[in-house]
C-alpha cells in the first residue's frame, strides 16, 4: 500500500503524495518526543511536473490555512476546529492520526524559486502521540452506561474499571460521562487506581460505618439512607477505628484525600480529622456543622512507613482512625469515611448548587472541557461547572488497568447514597509510532 501523509479538518484535505500533484521525496519522522509534547516535523515533496504554478499557489495556501486554524485552535483553546495529520505507513493497513498544533509553508529561497525546483517544504508542529481516531471522533467506549451507586456496599459500587488490554503504547486519553440519577449533586469528585484486578478488588475506598472495629463510644444505627444502612451516633469525644489486615495492607499504599461524610445535631460542636496507623494526633481537623455532609479531611499517605513489598507483614492489623472531639451537648452522626485515591484525580462543583437528576456531568479530556449536559448529551447553559485538575488519562497497554471512583455530594445533610450514577467511558488510544498495531 502507498504511504499517505496528509493534512486535514475533515473537510479540507491536503495530500502529500497523492501521486497527481504532490509526491513525498522521503517519509518524514513520525517519533514522539516527550511525553504531552509537541514535534516539529519537515515535510519535503516534488510537485507533479503537471500541476501548474496557480495550482502550486493555491495548494500552498490551503495548507497554510490548515496550519494558521491549528495554531488558531490552541491560541484560542477552542473546543472544536480540529485540524490533524493522517498517517499511513507503507504495507501497513492502519491509520494513525495527530492533532496539528500550526506550522509554515516554507522553501529554502522563495515560493518562486521553490516553483522553479519543483520542491515544496512544509514545516507543521503537532501533538507527540498518535492516536488510533480522529480527534472529532467520538472514541471508543471502554465502559458503557454502568450503573454504579454513590457508597459501596451489597447494593452496589461506586466504581468502573477500564482494562489495559488492547490499550495503546502511549497514554489514553478520556471522556467521561456521568449522569446523574434520582435527587442530582453540586460536587463530583473522580479518583483512580490503577492495579491488577487482584490488587483492585483488595482495596475498597468506603469505610462504613458496620466495618468499624471498635465504635470509640458511639452506636450503630440503623439507617436505611446509609451505606451498608447504618450510620455511627455520637455525643461524646472518641476515636471510632477500622483496622485493614497485615496481608490486605499492600492494595491500600498510595496516595489519597480523605473525606467524611458526617453531620452534626444540638446546640454544641464538634471537630473530626484523621490518623493512621503510628498516628497519635489528626494532622488536620474540621467542624462538624448542621448544614451539609461532605468534609474534607485532607492528604493522606498510606502505610505510614515505606512497604517493602517482599517482606510484607502476615499477621496483624493497620488502624485508620477518626478523632472526634464534641463540645457541649451535641449529636455527631457519621455515614462513612472516603480515602479517594489520587492517582488520576479530578474534582468538579456547580457553583450555581444542584444540577437535577439525568443530568450529565461531562469530563472531556478530548476537548479538555468540563460541562453540563442534559441525558442526551446535549450542552445546559446557565450552569456552569468549575473543574480542579488534569483531565484522566489511562496509562498503556500492560500497565495495569484502571478503576474510576465516583463521589458525590449535594451540598446538604439529606442522605443520598443510594442514589446512582451511570457512567459511560470515552477512550482513544496513544501510540509512539504509526507503524504495528501496538
């Protein structure tokens, strides 16, 4: 098969050995460079000795105005107006694609003399990785419209996974699309872990309140809104605790932000914060307050102490603690803690409050756009969302896969975990050449 290297915006195609009016004088680099950078790449062809200097000039003009739209669209962080080069090499049936981030139609004298030569020299910057689509495509759906809860418990998870087969030899890029069901959210928090299903499975980011080991002076009550259905009542200081066993403790190393969800009663106070393991004192305590559920008790980093994964412990157990400190007469009422791990992070608020239920809270990692959209994918105005961090992305084929956790909130004291989330997942591939299929 020919080698094809053209430039396009899905409507203007300009091809560079198209064998009629341009031909390749050699197969220019298709390397990557550093990871998220751009390439400069030189593209040399011999005009058809047929195609006339009107043609040359308006051939010229058209690349150049691809390359000024490319360099338009990442001046002006535009969403769409996408403009790509398309790849083929020779003997190859596979496509590889490159977003086209400007350039210049140059020669080494002048656009004469360049005609007099029969020489065309194009100069254009894109993006490092290839990818498998275009990028006004709409990717590959890695995870399809699952329904997950906002707890974990024996109705459901909160979380998808994404495996690392098939997946590219450069990073992914994502989109991902959670629509919210029943009673709608103000906050959506996505945290991510990346593992073999065994090391996946063996780490749960909710800690209920029926999995405590010791309850630090407060009940268990039922509760049919709460994960699990049963909450921890407090009315005096203490430190409730959950234990991860010795042989379970290497699924929990990382990096995480740890919330609780809590709410207080009565006319005193209440601070909480969190400790782990040799921890005698929460690095960062919060107020309990009456008016919402969701409280952020900061980084965390887990063990506390380096693991060395060949020597780990067997027996034994690692404390996560909540230190609850209550003034006066007051109720604290916990429905869980959260560790949301920050390996791929991302936090999104409506800053005007709850969005409503079939709505869909869009993180477009294609566009690097965060918005609003009703259950047909089409964009609300009036409700902004404001995003904190990188858009995900999913790292390469045998790195371990990846698991979404999906949090939310919406802004009160009324329970809502057992309401849903359905979460589609948008994927296109990286890859570090245009050649094979890795």
């Amino acid at each position: 098969m020919a080698i094809v290297r053209k430039i396009t915006d899905g409507t203007t195609t300009v091809d560079f050995n198209d064998g009629s009016t341009l031909h390749l004088a050699r197969p220019f680099d298709l390397g990557v460079g550093s990871e998220g950078g751009d390439v400069t790449t030189v593209i040399r062809c011999l005009w058809d000795s047929s195609v006339s200097q009107d043609n040359r000039a308006a051939t010229r003009q058209s690349i150049q105005l691809l390359l000024n739209k490319g360099r338009d669209r990442r001046k002006f962080r535009r969403a769409e107006d996408w403009v790509w080069l398309e790849v083929r090499s020779e003997n190859e049936n596979l496509t590889r694609y490159a977003v086209v981030k400007g350039g210049l139609v140059a020669s080494p004298t002048s656009n004469e003399e360049d005609d007099k030569q029969d020489f065309l020299r194009v100069s254009i910057t894109r993006e490092a990785e290839w990818r498998d689509a275009t990028p006004d495509g709409a990717g590959q759906a890695a995870v399809s419209a699952v329904t997950i809860y906002n707890k974990s418990d024996a109705d459901g998870d909160n979380w998808v996974t994404v495996s690392d087969s098939g997946r590219g030899d450069a990073p992914s890029i994502t989109k991902i699309i959670n629509e919210v069901s029943n009673n709608g959210i103000d906050t959506l928090i996505v945290g991510a872990k990346y593992g073999s299903t065994t090391h996946l499975d063996g780490f749960n980011p909710w800690f209920n309140p029926t999995d405590l080991a010791n309850n630090g002076g407060g009940t268990q009550t039922a509760d049919p809104l709460a994960p699990a259905d049963f909450t921890l009542v407090t009315m005096t200081s203490g430190e409730p605790y959950w234990q991860i066993s010795a042989a379970n403790l290497d699924h929990y190393h990382g990096n995480y932000r740890a919330y609780v969800y809590a709410k207080g009663a009565g006319l005193g106070s209440a601070t909480i914060g969190i400790e782990h393991g040799s921890q005698t004192a929460p690095l960062t305590t919060v107020d309990i307050p009456t008016t919402h559920l969701l409280h952020d008790l900061g980084p965390v980093t887990l063990p506390d102490f380096p693991i060395v994964f060949s020597n780990l412990p067997t027996t034994g157990n690692y404390q996560v603690r909540l230190d609850i400190d209550v003034t006066g007469v007051y109720t604290v009422t916990i429905y869980g803690l959260i560790l949301v791990p920050l390996e791929e992070s991302f936090f999104v608020t409506s800053p005007e409050g709850i969005t409503g239920s079939n709505t869909q809270w869009t993180i477009d990692g294609f566009t690097q756009n965060t918005y609003l959209a009703n259950s047909s994918g089409d964009q609300l105005l009036g409700f902004p969302l404001v995003p904190s961090g990188r858009h995900p992305q999913i790292r390469m084929a045998n790195d371990d896969n990846i698991r979404f956790y999906f949090f939310a909130d919406n802004g009160s004291t009324t329970p809502y975990f057992n309401d849903t989330m359905q979460i589609t997942v948008r994927v296109k591939d990286g890859h570090l050449t245009s050649i094979g299929t890795g």
